[in-house]
C-alpha cells in the first residue's frame, strides 16, 4: 500500500513569480508559515544539492528533513528527496510550474509514502500542505513585486 499528495492550484501570477516564490529561500519560510514554518538551510535548485528543511520541533519530530535535489529544470521542475533527519523512509517532492489561463498552474506531488504510517504522514502533511498553497503562497504572491522582491511595505517582510 502506498499513499502520496497530489495537490494543483491555479494563482493568477506569472509562471517566473510563482517559481521565485518556491524556491527562493528568503521567501520559503513567509508560504510555509501557515504549515510548520519550514526553513530551507543550503538549498538550491543544483541537482545534488543536500539541504535541510528546519522548522519548530514538535514531540516525536526534531523538526528536520534532509532533502536532495534530484531533477530540476529551472523555471518549470524541481524533484527532491524528503527524509526525516531522525530516519524513516525517503519520499519524493515534486514541483511543476506551467503557464496556464490567466497566470500559473502549480502542482505539488510527494510520493512514496508506504504502510499504515505512511497512510497517517500522508493525510498529516497533505493538510498542512493545502493550507500552504492555499492560504500561504498566494499572501506572498500577492506581496511580491514585478521584479519577484516583497513589496517595501509587505505586511510579510520581517521588521514591518
């Protein structure tokens, strides 16, 4: 048995804006605010990139993920491994950014989950995950300027 998440939302923002805002790593953490606050430590889109995801530690989770990029096609493909840094099996994230009417379609896919426990971690994150998109990066979209920066007076920008 195995489980994954499969997740497509439509922003009415241009495909290079909605790239920019999920792989950059000053604008990560603003989107994911609204799931565990996930930071992103030694991330970019290089095929073999190790990073971490680091957010609050939680009981039963030190609050680290180790990730490896293993595809990317910039500005359209981003593929990573997901394992928990406390060990367990590795799943795979994929990003897709396509245009589509009137701005971008974007689909996020993590797969891999197997089990009963993957069955819970799936549903878990796949919440988490709905809310992200469909609350967190639209804010951030909204806020980002043409040139894909926040906007000087972002509500999200820290220090406003």
């Amino acid at each position: 048995m195995s489980s994954s998440i499969h997740i497509v939302r439509d922003y009415p923002h241009a495909p290079a804006k909605v790239w920019r805002a999920v792989t950059d790593p000053d604008l990560i953490p603003l989107w994911t605010a609204t799931g565990a606050g996930a930071r992103p430590e030694g991330f970019a889109t290089a095929v073999g990139t190790e990073f971490q995801f680091i957010a609050k530690p939680r009981p039963g989770w030190s609050g680290i993920v180790d990730c490896v990029v293993r595809e990317s096609d910039v500005p359209r493909l981003l593929r990573y491994s997901w394992t928990d840094h406390g060990g367990g099996e590795t799943t795979e994230v994929t990003y897709y950014v396509e245009p589509h009417t009137g701005g971008t379609r974007f689909t996020y896919d993590h797969t891999g989950f197997t089990g009963a426990g993957g069955l819970i971690m799936s549903q878990v994150l796949g919440r988490v995950r709905r809310k992200m998109l469909t609350v967190g990066l639209p804010a951030v979209l909204d806020d980002m300027d043409e040139e894909g920066g926040l906007r000087q007076r972002s509500a999200l920008r820290p220090g406003s």
